[in-house]
C-alpha cells in the first residue's frame, strides 16, 4: 500500500477510536469549590505576607500608607486564589497603625484586589502615623476560608531610609 495511503488510513482509523471512546468537551466529574469538605485541588493552603510590600512615604495630601500584598499557595506551592475574609493589621511599635478587611468570598473583592501579574492581592493601607527612617513596620494578616480554612501570616518591613 503506498504511503499516502497508508497515512489516510492511519487518521482514519484513530478518529473512530477517538470517537467511540465517547469524547466529550469536559473532562472529569465537578468537584465542590466551596464549603466543608471542599475537594479543589487547587485551593488555597498557605498564606504569605508577600515581599513585594511596599512603604509608600507622604506625599503631598497623601498620607505614609503600606502597599501590602498577600499570597496564597496551593498544595502544590502555587499561588492560587483563595475565598474567604481577609483581615490586615500594621502595627509599629506595639501600636496598630493602620488596618483592612477585604471580602474574597465574592467576584467584587477578587476584582478589586487581584494583581494578576504579581499574582497577589494588593491593599494600600493609609498609616496613622509615618515610622521614623529605617524604622521596622509588622503586617499581620488573618483569613478564615468559605471551607473553614483559617490561617495566618506575618512580615516585618523597614521604613526607607531616604527620600527618593
């Protein structure tokens, strides 16, 4: 048989396998996104105060404020997306400085904090008071999960020292 023939069969041959096989355009069964006993792979298991906060000094009517960014990582380490309630505290010196709740549970509160190129939610929060140079900041962060996940997190960050 030559071989254009041969090639011709050949495709013939794996498209009725492909289709008796009863292919459809989803593959697997759902699986419960939410809740108790939620079984997403892909959810959210640990939580991170992100590197990529940032001081942000006085400026104009502006005041000192913390660009805080938040992670979440799957079991696999990957950042993921997480559902729940987010509460943010900034503490210097002992004393809360500055402070956010966030709802993640929604669409609203994934479109308003997602960073998708950071892959991390991103909160400016507006400080009551500007540390002193090189000064050290503690973010705090707590999220109690849709599933009933509940973690924790922290990161000291230093105050610059110079203007830019």
């Amino acid at each position: 048989m030559p071989r254009p023939a041969r090639r011709a069969l050949a495709a013939a041959v794996f498209m009725a396998a492909f289709t008796a096989a009863g292919c459809t355009d989803r593959a697997g069964r759902d699986v419960a996104t939410a809740g108790a006993g939620a079984t997403w792979r892909w959810r959210a298991e640990r939580m991170e105060v992100s590197a990529l906060t940032t001081p942000l000094r006085r400026a104009g009517d502006r005041p000192a404020s913390l660009d805080v960014r938040i992670e979440f990582f799957d079991s696999e380490r990957d950042e993921t997306k997480a559902l729940g309630e987010l509460r943010i505290t900034v503490l210097f010196d002992g004393n809360e400085v500055g402070r956010q709740s966030a709802d993640l549970a929604g669409v609203g509160g994934h479109a308003r904090a997602w960073d998708s190129v950071t892959e991390t939610y991103s909160f400016r929060l507006p400080l009551s008071v500007e540390p002193p140079p090189g000064r050290t900041l503690v973010v705090q962060a707590t999220f109690d999960g849709v599933d009933g996940a509940r973690m924790t997190a922290s990161r000291e960050v230093r105050w610059p020292e110079t203007a830019k």
